[in-house]
C-alpha cells in the first residue's frame, strides 16, 4: 500500500483572510502610531474614527535634585481644555482637543491631527511637595513642575525594647 500526499493547497478564502488580517494589524499600528486608542471607537469601527476618539500626548518626565518637570505635547489645545489635578500624590493632566468641529462631507484620505480627550496620571514621589505645583502652556507644550521638599524622612532603623 503506497501513500499518496498531495502537495498543500490553500483556497482563495485562505488568502483573503490573511490579506484583511494583515490590513487590520496595519491599521491598529498607525492608529498607535498616531497616539489613537485602537479599542475605542467614535461613531464606528473606522480606524480612523478609533484612532480620532482619543488620543494620549507624548509625555518627558525629567526628575533633579529640586524638581520633577513634566511635559506634554498639546499641540492645538487651548489651556481653557486642560486640567492638572493632584490627589494622593498622584498627578493627573486631562483635557479634550478639537479638530475643526465640523464634519467633513467629502471624503478623508488622511486624518493624523489628534481630536477627543486625553488623560495621563503619574504617581508622584514622597518627596514631591504637591502644594506648590506650577503648570504653564506654551506654544503646544504643557509644562507642569512638581518642586520637592528639602527634607524628606529617611528610612531609619527603630530599636526593639
């Protein structure tokens, strides 16, 4: 008895999915690529609606002996639109970006200028002396400058009596 093997085929169903799939992962990596947030979705299952919904600005976090500075690109985003909060020693800088606010009626072949809100929150050292925060806005870029106390209590050892 002789076994036969017939070389592997794939049908055309085979290929097609594997075309979307590709298409997919490439539309999720320039959503992230953008800022987008690939699991929300505005009005649909558009990338480009996804990626439109929210965004997360690029963020520098810069520590020295004196001070924490944290900057945001906000690149069209009025300073009316931002927040910077402070509870628990955890800092959070919120703020919505509006790209235009008019529907387009023709069609969008390329739409990379960030829309919806945005949120970033980063725990704060002990050391940070949250009473005296300073945020300011420039040119597209919030600075927020955490200064830190001068004395901080060090770990000690207590005796057992």
């Amino acid at each position: 008895m002789a076994l036969i093997f017939e070389p592997l085929t794939f049908d055309r169903s085979f290929y097609s999915m594997r075309r979307e799939l590709d298409r997919m992962l490439r539309d999720l990596y320039e959503a992230a690529s953008r800022g987008g947030a690939a699991g929300d979705a505005a009005d649909g299952d558009d990338p480009v609606d996804q990626a439109a919904a929210s965004f997360s600005p690029r963020m520098d976090v810069v520590e020295t002996e004196s001070e924490i500075v944290i900057k945001l690109d906000t690149p069209g985003v009025p300073k009316e639109n931002i927040t910077v909060e402070v509870h628990d020693r955890v800092l959070t800088i919120a703020g919505e970006a509006n790209v235009d606010g008019e529907k387009v009626d023709g069609t969008v072949h390329v739409r990379e200028r960030y829309a919806g809100k945005f949120e970033r929150q980063m725990a704060l050292p002990p050391a940070a002396d949250t009473d005296a925060i300073k945020a300011a806005s420039v040119d597209g870029v919030l600075t927020v400058t955490v200064p830190k106390k001068a004395e901080v209590a060090e770990k000690r050892q207590i005796a057992v009596e």
